[in-house]
C-alpha cells in the first residue's frame, strides 16, 4: 500500500510512477515487467524481502534477459539472511 501512496505523492510533483502489483511471484508474470520496463527504461523495484538474493534481483533479470536496457534500482532491506545448522 506505500507503494500506492508513494505513486500518488510523485504524481502530485508531476513525476509519472506507476504501481504494479504482480499478486503472484510464481508463476512470475514476465510479460507484465517487460511491457512496464519498456515504457520508461526505469525500473523501482519495492521488495519486503531480503535485499540480497529476493525477488528483487528476479525481478531485475527479466528485463535484461529480454535484452531492455533499464536503470533498476530495489528498496529493501538490507539484513543478514539467517541460517540453520
């Protein structure tokens, strides 16, 4: 939902964003990421996963992998995955 409200408030400075909810991440909708990409070559994406090996970087191979040249930038947090013994 900040995503959403985020949106708005670029809006209200006359900076197109928009809000994409991909609802499901598998299967990831591949198709959807290409089409936004393409049309600004900027890429933002806001993950509540861990920074480091998240959907974030997933998200950011579709577009290379389909050959776009985007800016891609991530928010997300940036702590130690935990593990097990």
């Amino acid at each position: 939902h900040r995503s959403l409200e985020a949106a708005t408030i670029l809006s209200e400075r006359e900076i197109e964003a928009t809000a994409v909810d991909l609802r499901t991440v598998s299967p990831l909708d591949r198709n959807l990421i290409v089409e936004m990409a393409a049309k600004t070559a900027k890429v933002v994406v806001v993950d509540e996963d861990y920074e480091a090996f998240g959907l974030s970087g997933e998200i950011a191979a579709v577009p290379a992998e389909s050959g776009l040249k985007v800016s891609f930038r991530r928010v997300a947090t940036n702590t130690q995955i935990p593990y097990s013994r």
